[in-house]
C-alpha cells in the first residue's frame, strides 16, 4: 500500500532539515485522487534558495579536494540503500506522480543504475595525454568541478531525473543546490534522505522547494552558481539561458517525437512500441511518441489495431497493479489534453478513439488517437504531453524523414522496418539526439548519452561518459621538463 499519512516536507539546507523564511507551506495531491492529500511542503522563496547557495559554496573547498573514488563510494552506498527500499520509493512515485507501479520500480532502477556508473566513475574522470610539439614538454587534460551547481528538475521521473544530475554532479567534486519540481517534492525528499544517509557531507546537497519562478530563478541568477543543470519545459529553459549570465548552462528540453513504420515492418512489433511509446507514463515522457508516420500501405492496418488497443486501455491509480494508465499529473495538463484533442477536430483530423476526460475523479484522460494527420497541424507540431496521438500517412521514407524532421524540437525517433538501408537512411537523415530501429522512442539506458538536438537542447548530453562533460571543466595541463625556456610555434 501507498503511505496514507501526509507528510510535512522541509527544506535541507547544510545538513539540517528546516522551515522556510515565509513560514507558508504549499501542498501535493494525490492526481488520481486529488481529495487525497499527499503532503504539506516548505514554500521557500529567494532567501532560501539565497542560503543554500552560500551553504554549498562554503562546503565546495572540502568536497572538491576529497578524493573522487572516495565521493563515488557514496554513491555505491547510495544506490544500495536505493537497492533496500526500491519498492517504498517505487510506491511512492506512484502515488504522487501517478505512473503504474511497474513504471515507478523502473524509476527508481534508473537511479540505481546511475548511482552505480557514476560511482564508477570516481574512478575514471579521465582526461588525456597527448605529445607535445617540442622537446621535454607534457601535455594532459584534467577535470576540474565547475563549482556551486543548480539542479532544476521537473516531476515525470521524479527520482530517475534528479539521479541523473546529482550522481554526476557529487561526484565530479561540485556542490548542488536541488531545487525539484512542485508536482513532486515528497519523491525529491526521499532521495535527498537516502543520499545524505549515503554519507553525502553537510552543505554538499542543498534541496530548496518552492515555485520554479522564485527558487529555480533565484538559483539561476546568483552569480555564486557557476553551472545550472535544467530538464524541463522549452519556455522555462530559454528565460533560464536568458538569466544565467555567463556561465555553464544544460538544457533537456520538449520534444515531438515520431516513430515511421514502413511497410515491411513487424506489424505486432510496431503495435507493441507504439503504445508504449505513445502512451507509457500517460504519454508524460519527453520522448514520448506522440507522431506516428506511417506508410499509405499499412495504414488501415495499424490504425485500426492501434486504436482499438487503446481504447481497452484500463485507467486507474497507479498504486493498483492492474492499471494501465495512470492519471495525468494535474489539473493542467489534463486541461491541455483536452484542449490539443480539441484542436485536432477543429483542424480536421479524424479522431478514432479518446478526446474527452472521463467522468470520474482525478486527473485522468483517455489515449486519445486522431488519423489523417497533416502534418502541419499543430496537434502534429506542438509538444502536448499527455496522451494523444498522430497518424500521419506517407507514400515513401523520404516522405517520412521529411515529416519527421518538420518539427522544431529532435530527442527522439525511431523507425520499424526490416530493411537495412532503410534503417541506416534513417539513422543518418533524422534529426534527433536518439534513433531507435525496431523499437519504442522511450527508454534510455543509463550509460548511454541523452539529449536532443534543435528545440530540445544547447548541446549537453546527460548520462553516460558524455554526463560529466556538464559538471567538469576541462584544465589543460603543460609541464616543461626541458630545463629552457621555450616558446610554443616558435622554438619549435
Ligand atoms: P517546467 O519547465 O515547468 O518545470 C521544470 C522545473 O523548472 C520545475 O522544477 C519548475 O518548478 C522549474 N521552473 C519553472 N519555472 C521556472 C523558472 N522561471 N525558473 C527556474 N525554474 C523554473 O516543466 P514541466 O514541469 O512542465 O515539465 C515538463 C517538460 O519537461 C516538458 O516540456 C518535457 O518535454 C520536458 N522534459 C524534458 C526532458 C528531456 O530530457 N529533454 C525530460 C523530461 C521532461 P515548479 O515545479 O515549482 O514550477
């Protein structure tokens, strides 16, 4: 069972857990049962969000010089205790945020798995050698941490995203301020607790919870933060890069994402990626496929199958196992669902299944299916996040890399066919940070690179070697063994 007993969440500034300087405290419902309360939280504000700043930068000198394999061995501990209460934490992802338990073990696997391979990495780090163009001289990279970060996270995966910046950001030697979306504090609570139960020092891990425009913008402004780690909605990452100031900023933004299924496909195949792909965490996932180009051939096919699929979709908490769906995460974005299904009928789209919210309490919406798609509508351009989707049919996969490429975002995509030279085309042609063939757009595994091209992000990559380029500068190192002076393209 979920816990029942709300919880009365607090700041954790310099190891302490603490009231915030408004005194107020703002609350978290349950979205498939929104009488439910789930806790009373904190509201910090630019005070807070000001004191944690000054916390994690007195802490920096200390962790900084504290051995790497030495940080990494608290993320081994970490990942263990993860390992110890997987399925309380599962369930509470369930009950706050909304996905089907299955989908919250999942969740918490991916930190466990980040915790581990960021572990590892305290005892990599590495940088390079190369040889010098004159005598007697070493040339190497190291990495340096960036100083005081901020981690800005948003409430869909609710442990596995805050994992993904912490892990590497404690390890490579900075100090964080976390400030977790509003939509999820109780899950940011608990993994604060398990990593500072792990042995993460006083000061190291600062978590402030509050509005994104006080706290996260007050984070992002502060000049004492020298890198700010956002994932997140594309408007709320531009008025971030448009108020860092100079220093180093990661965007993980929307996307639009689109699966192309060509004739030669594994139709059973196709169907299964599909719906998990479009409506897997109720289609709340920033790879989510929420376009499907499909070719002329197997069109009546598979959007016949698909959406009578998915209007057998069983919706229900998350916390019951026989769930299929869970509930949207708010009030909001059940509203926006409803909305874009809207749109798409107004815009002359056929709908073949959903589109309405179910008489019933909480968040829920229906997968939600319109066919006839052009691919110019904006049910088919504008990143909706819920569970609707597109069919937009083609004749050829030039037809379909166009149409896939048409949108302004690119995280993910992925193609089912059978034939190899369709398959590396598209590979090539789409752009997007992620490809798949022959699988769902969702599910990144841990040690590899993620992030997007376009819209979607400024060019980082989380996870994977590629997720500590975010937290490290590189410093060029030259020792001069030669005994003389000697000048670079010059003595040479
Ligand atoms: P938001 O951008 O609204 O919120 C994300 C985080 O930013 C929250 O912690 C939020 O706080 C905070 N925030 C909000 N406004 C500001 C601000 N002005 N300054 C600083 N911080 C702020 O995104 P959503 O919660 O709506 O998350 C969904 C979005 O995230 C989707 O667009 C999705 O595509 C994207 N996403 C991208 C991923 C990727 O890797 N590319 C992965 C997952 C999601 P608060 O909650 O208090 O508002």
């Amino acid at each position: 069972m979920a816990p029942k007993k709300p919880v009365h969440g607090k700041l954790f500034i310099n190891g302490k857990w603490v009231g915030s300087h408004s005194g107020k405290t703002f609350e978290r419902r349950n979205p498939a049962n929104p009488k439910e309360l789930v806790g009373a939280f904190e509201l910090g504000g630019k005070e807070d969000a000001k004191q944690a700043v000054d916390a994690a930068e007195d802490a920096f000198e200390e962790w900084s010089d504290t051995p790497a394999p030495k940080r990494g061995e608290i993320l081994f501990s970490a990942a263990q205790i993860l390992k110890e209460r997987k399925e309380e934490l599962a369930r509470i992802i369930s009950w706050e945020m909304g996905k089907p338990i299955v989908e919250g073990r999942g969740d918490v696997q991916e930190a466990i798995d980040t915790c581990e391979y960021f572990g590892g990495e305290g005892r990599r780090l590495l940088g390079h050698t190369t040889p010098s163009e004159l005598k007697s001289k070493f040339c190497a990279t190291i990495r340096r941490p960036v100083g005081v970060v901020g981690c800005i996270t948003p409430w869909n995966f609710p442990v596995a995203i805050p994992s993904w910046k912490l892990a590497p950001a404690l390890v490579c030697g900075n100090t964080v301020v976390f400030k977790p979306a509003s939509d999820t504090p109780l899950c940011a609570t608990k993994f604060v607790e398990i990593l500072t139960g792990a042995g993460v020092p006083p000061g190291v891990l600062n978590m402030v919870t509050g509005p994104g425009e006080a706290v996260g913008m007050s984070i992002v402004r502060n000049k004492k933060v020298l890198g700010v780690s956002f994932t997140g909605n594309r408007d709320t990452g531009r008025a971030i890069l448009e108020n860092a100031g100079v220093k180093k900023v990661g965007l993980e933004l929307g996307g639009k994402n689109a699966v192309i299924i060509m004739p030669d496909a594994d139709m059973s195949l196709a169907l299964d990626g599909c719906m998990w792909g479009a409506f897997g965490t109720t289609g709340q996932r920033c790879t989510a496929a929420s376009r499907i180009i499909l070719h002329e051939k197997v069109k009546q096919q598979f959007e016949k199958h698909f959406a009578d699929r998915a209007s057998k979709f069983r919706l229900g908490p998350g916390t019951d196992p026989r769930t299929h769906m869970g509930p949207l995460v708010n009030r909001a974005a059940q509203e926006k669902s409803e909305k874009y299904s809207q749109i798409g009928q107004d815009e002359g789209a056929k709908l073949l299944t959903g589109g309405r919210k179910p008489a019933r309490e909480g968040w829920f919406f229906p997968p939600t299916v319109f066919t006839n798609v052009d691919i110019g509508m904006r049910i088919a351009q504008e990143e909706i996040f819920g569970p609707v989707v597109s069919l937009v049919p083609v004749s050829s996969l030039n037809e379909a890399i166009e149409a896939c490429n048409s949108v302004e975002y690119g995280l993910s995509s992925s193609i089912f066919t059978r034939d190899i030279n369709a398959a590396f085309r598209a590979i090539e042609k789409i752009e997007a940070g992620i490809t798949y063939v022959n699988s769902a757009t969702i599910g990144a595994e841990i040690h590899l690179p993620f992030g997007g091209v376009k819209q979607t992000g400024n060019g980082t990559r989380e996870a994977g070697i590629e997720g500590i380029n975010e937290f490290t500068e590189t410093k060029t190192v030259y020792v001069d063994y030669s005994g003389k002076f000697q000048r670079a393209q010059i003595d040479g």
